[in-house]
C-alpha cells in the first residue's frame, strides 16, 4: 500500500467519524456583499454561481428539501452514509443572525446530517455570529471556509473581490481562536500571479491557523467579467496545460504546512458554460495524475516547508 503523500480530506473524516460522510451542497438563498452594493456591484470577475451549483440546488426548495434530495442521489451508492450540510452558494453568513441561525439548525435537525460546513467571506463574519459557531462547534462538527482567493492585493483588486488579504487573515485568526476548523479557498492562475508567487502564496498561508484548503485551477466562464476581459486581453493570462497545472500544485502542495488538510485540488464547471482551459478530466482523474506525479518525484506534503 502507498503512503499517503499529503493529507487527504477522507483521512481526516475517517478520524473524527465512524462512517463514511458526504457533503451535500445547499443553496439556501443568500446573496452577496459585493453584489449587492454593501462592499460592490457585480461580484467578483471570475464568478458564476452556476458552475457549482447542482441540480437540487434550487432556492424555492427548503434547507431540508435540499438535504433529503441529496441524500437520496448518494444513498443509492453507499446505503449507511452520514452527511455534512454545505452551504457553498453565494455568502452564507450573509444576513440576519436569527436566519442565519435558523437554516443552519434546521440542517442539523435532517436525520443522518452530523456536521455542516459554511462557505462565506472573510469580510462577513461579525463577532456575535463567531459567539454562535464557536457555541454550535461544542455540539456538532464545523468547518467555517472562507473564500481567500490570492494573498495578493493587487490580484484581489483586479478581481473585484472587495477586501484585502488583511482581512482574510484577520479572520482566519479570529475564527480559529473560537477553536472552530477553519479552511481556505484559493485559485491558481489568477491573471499577473506567476509560479514564483503562488509558491510564495504557499508559505504566506502556512503560517496562518488553518485546517483545510482547496485549490482550484483558474476557469474562465461565459457571461463573467473576466471572460470578456481574456477576450481582450488575452496576453494577461496563462492557462495552464493539465501537465503544467499538475507540476504547479506538487510544488506548491511541498511548500504547505504538512499537517494542512488539502481537500482537492481542481474544480470542473459544467461543459456548457466553460471557455478554457477544457482538459477533458474528471476530478478524480487528476487527483489520480497528481498522485501518481508525487510518486516519480519522491514528492509529499512539506518536503520544502520551512517555518517562518
């Protein structure tokens, strides 16, 4: 049997439960900051909602319609399975705290849901929010993500994310001293962001107290800012190959803390609404390509981290 070369998220489940568990992804109505006009307009250049949005995903369905539909899509494969709840659409710390409240514990209320984990912004988690999850991780399993993006301002800027890596950081900090999980999301590609700085981007989030991260490929989507502006300028960007990308993130995966949780490492929107880069690759496939890349390089988690 191989030995793991970075610390998969399934190994870190299969420690905390006795079952095997799924997330079930929810769209449970919430809007966002920069869409809005509270923090900007139009949202962030790279976003469509639509890529990772399933079908049961619908907002006129209930938190627990959602839940039950899921289940029933992964049941059919793994009779005994356990679930957590993942409210990914769009800001989900995004409004009043009684509503907020009240759709996270109806999610925990859906029989065999043992945990949920809530994707949001760095900039929307006031400190009376942080007093409910830090009370609500003494009785069930948490995960706060926070979309990071880049460690760059510049790039965070030109992407219309609407708040600094300062503020992502703060917040890391603040929700990881609740001793809630805290994980990160990044893009790799992001237009002006060379090798050299996303190897660098590596170590900047080491050091801060996360639990969890996923990465993922830049992709460009109809209908977004940023598809029109590769059609313009389209010398500002390098779509990696799927080769390139591989070898991308097994240098960056041995500059990352080794006890990280690295959750994946790619994301696929649907073919219907994808400009580029198409590599013709199921996630687990290139999991699999990344796999078997750290084999021949002698490869793993931290090889080349050094604590700063």
């Amino acid at each position: 049997m191989n030995t793991p070369r970075y610390n998969e998220l399934s190994a870190y489940l299969s420690a905390h439960f006795p079952f095997k568990v799924q997330k079930i992804s929810l769209n449970a109505g919430f809007t966002c900051p920069n869409r809005d006009g509270t923090v900007g307009y139009g949202g962030c250049t790279y976003c469509n909602n639509q890529t990772f949005n399933p079908a049961y995903c619908k907002t006129e369905k209930t938190v627990t319609q959602q839940l039950e539909e899921g289940k029933q899509f992964f049941a059919r494969k793994y009779p005994d399975m356990k679930y957590l709840a993942y409210f990914q659409a769009y800001t989900n710390t995004y409004g009043e705290l009684q509503e907020l409240k009240r759709k996270y514990e109806e999610a925990l209320q859906v029989p065999d849901v043992v945990g949920i984990v809530i994707g949001t912004r760095p900039d929307c988690m006031p400190d009376e929010l942080l007093d409910y999850l830090e009370e609500l991780n003494r009785r069930s399993f948490l995960i706060v993500e926070y979309g990071v993006e880049s460690t760059d301002n510049d790039t965070l800027k030109r992407i219309n994310r609407g708040h600094s890596f300062e503020v992502a950081a703060d917040a890391i900090r603040k929700t990881a001293e609740r001793n809630i999980r805290v994980g990160a999301h990044i893009i790799l590609g992001l237009p002006g962001e060379t090798r050299e700085m996303l190897i660098q981007q590596a170590g900047v989030l080491s050091s801060l107290p996360l639990t969890t991260l996923k990465l993922h490929q830049l992709q460009l989507i109809k209908g977004t800012r940023m598809a029109a502006e590769y059609e313009s300028r389209p010398q500002d960007f390098h779509l990696y190959t799927a080769d390139e990308y591989i070898d991308l993130v097994i240098d960056y995966i041995e500059h990352l803390r080794p006890d990280m949780v690295l959750e994946r490492f790619v994301s696929q929107s649907p073919k219907e609404l994808l400009i580029a880069p198409d590599w013709g690759l199921k996630n687990h496939e290139f999991t699999d390509k990344v796999k078997k890349r750290m084999r021949e390089r002698d490869s793993w988690q931290g090889k080349n981290y050094s604590v700063k």
